[in-house]
C-alpha cells in the first residue's frame, strides 16, 4: 500500500469519527430539550424570563430594567422604560398587574404590588414610595378607574403637548376632576409625615376623612369638605382648651 493510499485510508477514519461525534451529540442535546422533560439547575444568570402557555401565548415576565416589557392592551403594545420585576398578563394578552422594584442612586425607590381593572390601570397597590432623602409612604392605595388605559394615555399625551405650563396644568386638573383619570379613592399606611393614617376620598379625588396618628402619639380624626376645608375634627382644639 504506498503512502497516498494510507493517507486518504485516515482522513475517511478522521471524517467518519466526526460524524459519529456530530451525531451523538446532535442526539444527546434532543434528548436533553425535548419538551416533556424536566430541566433542573443549580442556578442560572439570565436578563428575561418569558412565561408562556401552550400556544405561547404570554402570560408573565420575569425581567431586568433593560429587557422588561412595555406593557399591552387590546393587542397594542406600549414602548415605555419600566423598572425590574415581574409583569402578568390575562388570556387576552393584556397586562393585568405587577411587581416591580426600582432605587435609583440616591433618588429615593419605588416599589409596588398591583392590580390592574380588565382593559385599565391599577385598582389596588402596596407600594414602598420614598423619596431621596427618605422619607417615605409605606402602605395601601385603592384606586377609581374609570377610562380604558389606551384612551387615558392618549388624553395625557395630548396635555402634555399642551406648551403652556398653566393651561397644562388646568387641563390635568379638569380630567382629574372629571373623574377621567386615576382618582384615589383610599390610603391606608405610614405617611412622609410619620404618622399611620386611613384617608378616605370622593369620587374626583378630594380628601373627606382622614383618621390619623401622629409622630408625637397625638390621635386624630378630620371630616373635610370638597374644598378641603376641615368641617368637624375630633378631639376638637376649641374643645380642649
């Protein structure tokens, strides 16, 4: 057998061995993703978890700021920066409630626990609200929802283009008024101010009760018109002197 004979008799060994390698690992990475398997790991390092169901429709995502979804209603999607955390999602594919954390340097932090009204913004929410030189809100806000998010979003794009800061801001307090927006309706937790409190609103958003204590120990309650003029308060001052 001259030399030319042995050579080419290798490389078919060498090319038949890479084949069989190709084929055994091709098969031993289908074994190991094939659907009805389970994949376990010690820990993993990754920018965004997408929970979908069997047609991939989307129901929940697990994500860093970067990779985190912008939110969709009635098919649309909304290209928005929104913190980390996770967002979910009703059958219909639209965003129904979250939790999301977010500190920025300094700045203070934001975070949150809510639920969405079908086809509007949150309803309920626990939030941590503190601003950077931390004081804070610590508590539970129920809310009115009264326009579906798309047409409400919409209608604050329009009066943010508004140039006039005054004309703006009478523009947004008129929506606010009218009910349009999110009016809070209920408050219940710690306040900026340090006292715990239970804050009770009508329907445009104006404050009528609140029972609260303060830092110092001093209960109090206060009934308040729409004007936000106390009307009655108990222990009353007059009362007490």
């Amino acid at each position: 057998m001259d030399r030319q004979s042995k050579l080419e008799k290798k490389l078919f060994r060498l090319q038949l061995f890479c084949v069989m390698t190709t084929l055994t690992v091709g098969s031993l990475l289908f074994m190991g993703f094939k659907s009805d398997d389970k994949q376990k790991f010690s820990e993993i390092d990754v920018e965004r978890i997408n929970i979908v169901e069997a047609d991939g429709k989307l129901r929940m995502v697990l994500s860093n700021q970067q990779r985190q979804h912008g939110g969709t209603m009635d098919g649309k999607y909304f290209e928005r920066d929104r913190p980390a955390g996770m967002l979910f999602f009703n059958e219909k594919g639209d965003e129904v409630g979250g939790l999301i954390f977010s500190g920025d340097n300094g700045q203070g932090q934001y975070n949150s626990l809510t639920f969405d009204k079908f086809r509007s913004d949150q309803t309920i929410a626990l939030q941590h609200l503190e601003n950077k030189d931390g004081e804070y809100f610590a508590g539970l806000s129920i809310n009115d929802q009264n326009m579906p998010i798309i047409d409400m979003m919409d209608k604050l794009d329009k009066i943010k283009q508004i140039k006039d800061e005054k004309e703006r801001n009478a523009a947004m307090e008129e929506s606010r008024k009218s009910g349009e927006m999110t009016v809070r309706r209920l408050s219940l937790g710690k306040g900026r101010d340090r006292s715990a409190f239970l804050e009770l609103r009508d329907a445009k958003g104006n404050p009528r009760i609140k029972i609260s204590v303060a830092a110092d120990g001093n209960p109090k309650i206060d009934f308040l018109d729409e004007n936000g003029k106390v009307t009655e308060s108990f222990p009353n001052a007059k009362q007490n002197k």
